[in-house]
C-alpha cells in the first residue's frame, strides 16, 4: 500500500482535526503518501483532493471543526453518486479511504465497499455518541463540558430570578447528552427521547421542590423528545411561574477539543492506518474499555446503540 486518503463527513465534532493529524503523520511514517478529501463525500465525487505532508497538520490538534471541511450530500446518498465518488477514488490510485464521521458517513463508507469494493476503514465522530460498539465517539466529551458550563452560568441566573430555565441540547435521536448533562449539574428534571415524560406528575415534583425552598429549576430537554418551547408550554400552566427557554444549538458542536478528545481521536487514527495496512477493511475502530478494537462497518450499522437507563433512574434519585 502507497497511497491513502482521508475524509471528514457530516456534523463536526472537535477532536476531528486530531484524527486528521494522527493519519497523517503516522501514515507519512509508514510510508504512505497520504490525500486530503476536502468537504467529505461531496468533495470525493467532485475530485476535491489535497496532498496533506507532514508539515500540513501542524497546530491542528487543539482546534475544533476540521481542516478538510464537512458537508452533506445528497447525490452520494444515490447509487449513481456512490459510482462517481468511486471512479474519482480509483482514478487518484488510492488504496485505503479513512472516513471519519458518524452513522450516516459510517454508512457511506460500507457502501463504498459494498458497492464498489473501496478498503474503508471508519472512525467514529460525534457529539451525539450513538454509534454503537464504541464507548464513546470523537466530540463527545467536549460536548458535554461546554453543555455542563452553559448550565452552571444558567443556574445563577436561575437562583438569582427564582426561575426555572429549561435548556434543549442537541443528541438527533439519542438522549445521552441530556441525561449526562442532567445528572452531572444536579437538573431538577432530564427529557429524553428513550423515557416518556409525564408533565402533570414533572410539575409537581417542581412544585414540591419549590415549597421546600428550592429557588432554581434546571430542566435538560433532549432535542430528540421535544422542543424547549413545547416543554415550557406543558409546563408554565401547570407550575403558575415563569419559565426561560435557551437553546444551546450548534455550540456544542465547535471549541477546543478536551484530553480525552485529542487522546481518543489520536490513537483512532492510528488504529485506522494499521487497519488498512493490515488489509482489515470494511471496519470501525471502537474504544471498548481501554482497548482499541476493530468492528465490522455491518455490526456496527445495525446495531442501536442503548442507553444505560439505570443513569436516568440516577438522575431522578440525585435531583
């Protein structure tokens, strides 16, 4: 193997750029010559490489997004895009192609192998840490402690107003970043899309709390289960004062990436290399307790990932 590319897809996470930087400079020292594809799979359908030197990722560890841009495209969601972005892929004499995304980039790149047998290899990144078969995505811990710092400035506003503020974080379908925000701030209440919410029985827990002097409600709300607004709504009539909504939206998503991040995103990136260079294609690499581990792309595309729901009960007992 001579030549390897790499390619950042849909949402970004920080720690990306890490990923990036670990591909490259451990590639170079493989003797591999490693190609950017800039704006993921748009960008390999369109032919939109770059050749990344060792010199070209330095610095880039400690920033969030990614150098290599990211975006979602349509076309390549069609058999007839996938057949372009692979002519492009063959046509740059590429033997490996590290994608690094979550479940739909993941998807994209099975398909490359499916359809059109591209030695693939993925790295999980996401905020939202419902990839499957991995512990925990690229991004997620620096989402959670920029999620955890806005909720700590909010309840001193809370306490300062006597008000409860209900704050709507990201996660698509998932509710792990409310529940770990919520457990770790001490949220009076969690709202996710895995437990249904009943809103007369959450009002009279704020209401009791309340009566027992309690001066601020921190209420998290998964974007997944309901929107801040709806929430306020159910809510407003029942407790009789005011609520505030903030909704902490694509924050979360940028920043500089923590230690574990920039560790996790490192030592992925490594692991994708020795993947390909080991002909173990068609593969994720996944933190599975302290072992880095290689998971066939089909197991981990059809597997949901489950939430540890004995946090939730965690969450309501600490509250």
């Amino acid at each position: 193997m001579k030549r390897v590319a790499v390619l950042t897809s849909g949402g970004d996470a920080p720690g990306m750029n890490a990923a990036i930087r670990a591909v490259v400079r451990y590639g170079v020292k493989k003797g591999l010559e490693v190609i950017g594809v800039r704006r993921g799979y748009a960008g390999l359908i369109d032919g939109d490489f770059v050749k990344l030197e060792y010199k070209d990722v330095s610095g880039i560890t400690e920033k969030g997004g990614t150098i290599l841009r990211t975006s979602r495209c349509e076309e390549f969601k069609t058999e007839a895009g996938r057949a372009r972005a692979a002519k492009k892929f063959k046509e740059l004499g590429a033997e490996g192609l590290v994608v690094i995304g979550g479940e739909g980039s993941l998807t994209g790149a099975h398909l490359l192998y499916e359809e059109h047998k591209i030695p693939v290899v993925g790295i999980p990144a996401s905020i939202d840490n419902d990839i499957s078969y991995t512990d925990k995505s690229i991004g997620v811990d620096t989402c959670l402690n920029t999620v955890i710092d806005a909720i700590q400035k909010l309840k001193d506003t809370a306490s300062s107003h006597e008000r409860a503020f209900i704050v709507e974080v990201m996660g698509r379908n998932s509710g792990y970043i409310a529940l770990m925000a919520g457990l770790t701030t001490g949220a009076e209440a969690v709202i996710i899309p895995e437990v249904p919410v009943d809103y007369s029985q959450l009002a009279e827990r704020i209401l009791e709390e309340r009566k027992r002097g309690k001066i601020n409600c921190i209420i998290v709300v998964a974007e997944g289960s309901a929107s801040a607004y709806t929430v306020a709504r159910h809510l407003e009539y029942k407790i009789g004062y005011e609520t505030r909504i903030t909704i902490l939206g694509h924050i979360q998503r940028g920043g500089v990436p923590t230690f574990f991040d920039r560790e996790l995103a490192l030592r992925m990136g490594v692991e994708a290399v020795n993947a390909l260079l080991e002909g173990e294609v068609d593969t994720m690499i996944a933190l599975q307790g302290t072992e880095y581990v290689r998971v066939p792309l089909a197991n981990v595309l059809s597997t949901k990932k489950k939430l540890d729901l004995r946090l939730y009960e965690l969450a309501y007992l600490l509250s």
